[in-house]
C-alpha cells in the first residue's frame, strides 16, 4: 500500500477571490530535468511556492483542503507570492521527478502534501541547500525540511459526541480508508466522544483500502446502514457517505473540508483540516528570513483544524457541550484520549490521570472500547490523511 498521507467555523470559500500571481496548476507529466539549479530569487521578486498534490484539486477531500489553504495564502500575501501546484503526482518515482522540477524552477518554498512524499522531498532538499521544504505528515527532518499536521482528533472527538446524542440505533458506521495509526486514532478520537455522551453506542468500521473511490464509498456506506448505522462517518474523501446518508434520510460526517454541500439535511458537520494560517505564516518566515525547520502538530487553538458549521438539527444543548468541549480542546483543558482509555478487549491503556502521547498516537494499532471488528492490517508509524 503506497498511497499514505497524513495527515473558527467557516472555511474559505473557493471562489470568493482573485488571486494574484498563480500559476495554473499541472497535472504529472514526463518531462526533461534541467542539469542547473535555479538562480536565487531576487529581492524584488516575489517568493516561488510548489505545492505538490497526490490528487486532484477538485476530490473535495485532502487535495481539495491545501488547495484551499494555497489560495488563502495568495490572497492574504498577493503580490509577495507566486504559487504553482502540481496535482496527481503519484507517491513513488514521480514523486522526486516532479519535486526536483519544482526546485529546478525557482520555487523557494515546497510544501509536499503526502506521506509518501518523505523520501523524495529527503533526497531532493539535499541537492537544494537553500530551498525550504514542507511535509505534511511525515516524521523525518533535515536542516531545509519541516514537517506538519493537524490533530484532526480534536474535531473527530466533538463529531463523536454529536453521534452518541444523534443516533437512535446505536450503531455509527465508519468508512475508514487503509488500517493505518492516523486513520485509527481518528476513529478511536470519534469513539471516544460518542462514549462520552452515549457509552451504549458502538462503532462498525467498513475499510475500503482507497484514499479517494466514491464507488467503494458508497458500496461501504451502504453496507454499515445494513448493519443498522444511522449515522455514518469517513476517513475517505468523496462526498460519496454524506450523499447516500441523504437518500437514506439518515445523518453523516464529513471530513476535510466543508460538505454540507452534498446533503444538506444529512450532513451534521465536518471534520476540517485548515492549512491557510501555517501556509500564509511559512511563506513569510521565508520572506523575512526567519525560516527554521521544525515539527508542527497543530490542533483547534492553532487554527489547523476544527469543525464546520453545525446542523441546526442538532438539539441546542448538544450544540453547548460540544461547544464547552471545543473550548477545553482550545484551552489544553482536554485530550482526545484523556484516561481512562481502554482497548476493546477491556485493557486500560491509559490510566486515568494520564493522557495516550504524541509517540504513541503515531503507532497507534488498536481498537478503543466501543469498535466492533478487528483491524485487518497495520503499518506502524505510518500516518494517512
């Protein structure tokens, strides 16, 4: 399995700006490597910023969510940039052809948006000394690479609080996309909110073993709402579970960006990863000379991640206690896996008093109480998106 990436309440509208100085994106294509490397950008010029993309902009899923927060970034600093994307560029020898092409360029900034980017950004920033490089999700630094991430688990637990008080069935349905530690630690985050509010509610997890199949979406949708889900959830990124739950008139998470859009009854809220802010703020550190590598794990209180606005379905006093809950997230108040945390099978896992750590949700490849089933399959210290 190659494909892994990792991984206040309105987000940016996709077609509300002009944007200045962006560069039409690209889809990969085989072309010539350029044996010189670009000159360094003159003072006066505008600062070059790549992007790289494992899909296309408009899956309205992750790819769809840095394309939205590459335009923030243009609109706030204009004419300071000048932005370029390279979009379906596969996680494998490509991957350093395309990120190479990137630098050869004169793109001074590279933000590569999936896991399986880390080694070719690795390779490509050694040959480019004073290129400054972002990996989203990865785990590996050198002295021109950082690396970044949201804690989705913060919106995930909120949206698992919704589902406890939501659901009359007691069965939330989950497609999940590759059994790997981010993927498993956002349903366990879900879990562990839908236990707060209802601890007889259970969790069924469909995994489709894609990123971005709205075919198999459905296909898993459909079968968690035969299995009595009336109210589903995703760690994939079609609109496909939101717009089967429409049909069925049951409820729905979406996840990544805003997708009220597609089921307007059955969408409660959404999950979102928010990349505008540390867009627009590492292109002004490079700007301004004050770039550093660095590990970034953003939550709510850094504005990296949040939930989208709530389903006035939603009873008024769910809507406060999830709102209280936010508010902790935002405080530090609040962990998505405050003990005590047990694994399905009853093991405490984290005492009470304590909290699951950073390393640990990184490995994460267990079940919280409350899932039924069996992870299939796991790949430590991997992350998704």
């Amino acid at each position: 399995m190659k494909r892994r990436k990792f991984l206040k309440y309105a987000i940016l509208a996709e077609t509300s700006f002009t944007f200045a100085g962006c560069t039409q994106g690209r889809k990969s294509q085989p072309q010539g490597e350029v044996s010189v490397q670009a000159s360094p950008m003159a003072a006066n010029e505008p600062l070059k910023v790549g992007f790289v993309y494992v899909g296309f902009v408009n899956d309205f899923g992750w790819t769809y969510s840095h394309d939205l927060g590459r335009r923030e970034m243009e609109a706030i600093l204009r004419e300071k940039v000048k932005t370029t994307f390279m979009e379906n560029v596969t996680e494998d020898a490509d991957a350093e052809r395309v990120i190479r092409q990137l630098a050869l360029e004169g793109n001074k900034l590279i933000f590569t948006t999936s896991f399986g980017y880390m080694n070719s950004t690795l390779k490509v920033a050694k040959d480019f000394p004073n290129v400054h490089f972002e990996h989203c999700s990865g785990y590996k630094r050198a002295v021109n690479v950082g690396t970044y991430l949201g804690r989705i688990e913060e919106p995930r637990y909120l949206t698992g609080m919704i589902a406890g008080k939501i659901t009359k069935s007691n069965v939330i349905g989950f497609v999940a996309s590759y059994p790997i530690p981010e993927v498993i630690r956002g349903i366990g985050a879900f879990t562990q909110g839908l236990r707060e509010t209802n601890p007889k509610a259970k969790v069924r997890v469909v995994w489709v073993q894609s990123w971005y199949d709205p075919a198999k979406e459905r296909e898993a949708a459909q079968a968690l709402v035969n299995l009595g889900a009336d109210v589903l959830a995703q760690h994939t990124n079609s609109a496909a579970p939101i717009q089967l739950a429409e049909e069925k008139g049951i409820y729905a998470f979406g996840y990544n960006t805003d997708m009220s859009r597609f089921g307007a009854k059955a969408h409660l809220t959404s999950a979102l990863n928010k990349w505008g802010k540390f867009y627009t703020d590492k292109a002004l550190a490079v700007i301004n000379g004050s770039w550093k590598s660095e590990e970034v794990w953003y939550g709510i209180a850094q504005g990296m991640v949040d939930i989208s606005p709530l389903n006035l379905v939603i009873p008024q006093d769910v809507q406060q206690l999830v709102i209280a809950k936010r508010d902790e997230f935002v405080r530090g108040a609040a962990h998505p896996f405050d003990g005590p945390v047990k694994d399905q099978k009853g093991v405490v896992r984290v005492p009470k008093g304590q909290m699951l750590g950073d390393r640990e949700q990184l490995a994460m490849d267990w079940y919280v109480e409350g899932i039924e089933g069996s992870i299939p399959r796991i790949i430590v210290n991997g992350s998704g998106n």
